[in-house]
C-alpha cells in the first residue's frame, strides 16, 4: 500500500489550494506523514514590453509586497496545519511555479504532491497550459490533483 512520508503541497492560497491542502492534511494524519507547503513568487515581468517601460524601483516594490504578504499567508496556514498536529515546513520561493515545485520535489525527496487545479477548459488552457498539468506531466512522483 502506498504511504506518503513526505508530501507537497504547492499553495497560491486560493480556495482551491485551500482544498487540496485539507486534503493533504488528511492524509497526513492518516499515514503520519510531513507537510511541505510551498509557495512560488512568480518572476518579475519585463521591465519593458515595445516602448513602454515600468521603473525598475516599482518592480521591486511590488515583488517585495508580493513576497510580504506571502509570508504572513504561509504562517496563518502553517499555524492551522500545525494545531492539527501536523509536522510540516513552508517554502516561499521565487521563480516559475512548475519548474520550483519540481525542484522541491526533488531537493526534500516528497512522496507525494497534492495540487490544486482550477479547473479551466478551452483553447488558451489547452495552449499554454497550467501549472499543476506541469506538474503531472513531469514530477517523478505521484501527483494528485484536486479539482475544485
């Protein structure tokens, strides 16, 4: 039977995250497994797309803010997770979602990532893809995918 010692869950503290992460607190206390809750700062855009530029300093503010306000969301969720006497540890990073959640499934050795999908449909979906898809196609792990 398969027992996650170490599971992932990749958190934008949407509600949908909200559910995959009940989810893997579920399973957590089921198979007394650690939580690695994690959160990806996507990267900057470009400063400048054709002839408009944004100033430099107003990037940096507006990551630092980002990054801020993720701290204070992880601890609120690590303090609920952690009440259900889970052992977990949290993770805010700064890069591309799929390719970070990919890197800490590999760096922690996880068993086990618990992903939200938001569930969207159509040609640009399809087109470009999303992250948790990413992350089903590529992580060498099992994923699994909670849908709203």
């Amino acid at each position: 039977m398969f027992e996650p010692k170490n599971i992932l869950v990749p958190t934008d503290f949407s509600e949908f995250s909200d559910k995959a992460l009940s989810v893997a607190s579920d399973l957590a206390k089921r198979f007394h497994s650690k939580i690695f809750l994690l959160h990806v700062v996507d990267s900057l855009p470009q400063q400048c797309a054709d002839q408009y530029c944004i100033d430099l300093s107003l990037l940096k503010q507006l990551e630092e803010d980002s990054i801020r306000g993720a701290k204070e969301k992880i601890q609120e969720e690590l303090s609920r997770i952690r009440a259900l006497g889970i052992d977990t540890e949290t993770d805010i990073r700064e890069g591309n979602p799929h390719q970070e959640i990919l890197r800490v499934q590999q760096e922690k050795q996880i068993d086990l990532i618990v992903i939200a999908t938001h569930g969207r449909t159509g040609f640009i979906s399809h087109l470009i893809g999303s992250v948790a898809e990413k992350v089903a196609r590529s992580a060498h792990c099992p994923v699994l995918l909670i849908r709203k």
